[in-house]
C-alpha cells in the first residue's frame, strides 16, 4: 500500500542517539556538539529528520551532556518540531541509548502514539550529518510498504574494514549483522553494509529491546542483535541499500571532521 508523505510523519517518532562523548575526538566538548560548516552535528542530524518531516524527535543524551541539551533548544528549527530528551545515565551500548529513547517517546508523546498502534521509530546517530532528508523518506515508504517489523539503511562500501557487514542467503534475504571482529575471511569480502540506521514497528520494537544480552566483551546491549532477535521471534526484517555512502560516514575524530568539512563546502558552495 503506497504511504503519502503525509501519514509518513504522523506515524514515525525519530530517536537521535546522542550520548557519546567521542573519546577519539580529543576534546573536552561532547562529539555531537562539535560544529560542522556552522552548525552543531546535532543539529544536522535533526534537520536531516525534519526534511523528512519527521516532526516528533526524542535525543537521547548523557545527563553530562547539558552543552547538548541547550544548543538543541536554543537552536531556531524552521520548521515546527518537537524535540525532547531522554538521558542514558550510564554508557551500556546503543541497543540501551535505544530503550531510553524509546522510554522517551512513551513519557512525552503518549497523547500522539495513543491511537496509533503501528507508528514507526526511526532511529538515527546525532554524529553522522550527511544524511539527505529524501534518503529517510525512501527508507520509510519501503519499510512501510514492505511491512517490516525491521528495516535495515545498508550500502555497499568501497572498503568495508571496520564495518558490521549484512549476512544474507541465497536470494537476498536478510540473515544477520555480522560485525568486523566477529567475521569470517568470507565474511571479511562482503561490501554490503550497516549503516546503523533503524526504522523499526514499535510494538516490535518494545517486545524485542527487553530480550538485548550484553553477552560480550564489552559487556553492553548492541542494536545490532535486535533484527536477528527479531527474525528469531518471527519478525519480518528487510534492508534498503542507499545510493552513496558517504551520506553515512561518521565523525569520531577531528580528522573526518575535518574531511566532512571540506565535502559540506563543496556541497554547500555550489
């Protein structure tokens, strides 16, 4: 069933995971709060949402994170958009950063999401700015169109060193996330991607997050395991390939901020 733009926004809620505090960028401000071509990464993260109208925003942050708090509040959106926070007291991964998100969109959106029981939650990285508003809009028409309990952003990566690589079978279907520690030689040669990015059913969502383990090294519940969780339980998990991976590099340290910098020149200068 073709979606308008239209009833696209009233039935997804974006979380912007925001509560790194970016190790490698060797500052003393967060990550998200370092400033790309006159603007907060933070800041180009949500508009990349609002573009695709996605009106209703939850972020979520450390509650360290004030400078983050105020620069999204004091900023002028030109567009009518109701950002709020939720704060990830403690740093146990980004399937938690995930639950408190969506704790947020339960505490503050609640009248919105009452008579809405298939609404989508889209979520997204506050330290990676590229992304095009029309890439979202495309991800969500295909999720809902496709009837995804999840969907997967993926691209093919020109060098895929680094990244959790998509594991499919023979006729495309999704299978898992392998991340790069974890792959095989085999493995190590796909180029098909994760971006990171997730449009999730809520209810999906809200029946799998509680079934995160943070059975690993580093001890933390990864958003990665969810639509493998989810496929186990019976979900429906697709992907949809974006067109240009540079929409979804990430900055983690000066020197790609550095490198995004000169592409949003040549971008924004044109």
């Amino acid at each position: 069933m073709q979606q308008t733009q239209e009833s696209l926004k009233k039935i997804t809620i974006g979380v912007v995971l925001a509560a790194g505090m970016g190790k490698r960028m060797n500052s003393n401000i967060p990550k998200v709060a370092h400033v790309l071509f006159g603007k907060p990464l933070v800041i180009w993260a949500i508009e990349s949402l609002i573009q695709a109208e996605v009106y209703k925003i939850v972020v979520v942050i450390s509650p360290k994170q004030k400078m983050v708090e105020e620069i999204i509040s004091n900023y002028s959106f030109e567009k009518k958009v109701e950002v709020k926070f939720a704060y990830q007291e403690n740093p146990l991964g980004t399937g938690h950063a995930a639950r408190c998100g969506l704790d947020g969109v339960e505490k503050y959106f609640a009248g919105a999401i009452k008579n809405q029981s298939n609404f989508n939650i889209l979520i997204a990285y506050g330290d990676t700015p590229a992304v095009q508003g029309a890439t979202f809009i495309n991800f969500l028409k295909y999720h809902i169109e496709q009837n995804n309990s999840f969907t997967i952003l993926v691209f093919q990566a020109k060098n895929p060193y680094g990244y959790g690589r998509i594991i499919t079978d023979n006729n495309k279907n999704f299978v898992a996330i392998c991340e790069e520690k974890d792959c095989t030689d085999e493995q190590k040669k796909i180029t098909l991607s994760n971006s990171g990015f997730l449009c999730a059913n809520y209810k999906e969502m809200k029946k799998i997050l509680p079934l995160l383990k943070n059975e690993n090294a580093a001890k933390e519940y990864y958003l990665t395991d969810i639509p493998l969780l989810s496929k186990n339980a019976g979900g429906k998990i697709g992907y949809m390939i974006g067109h240009d991976e540079a929409e979804f590099l990430g900055i983690n340290s000066q020197e790609q901020l550095l490198e995004m910098e000169k592409k949003f020149q040549e971008k924004y200068s044109e």
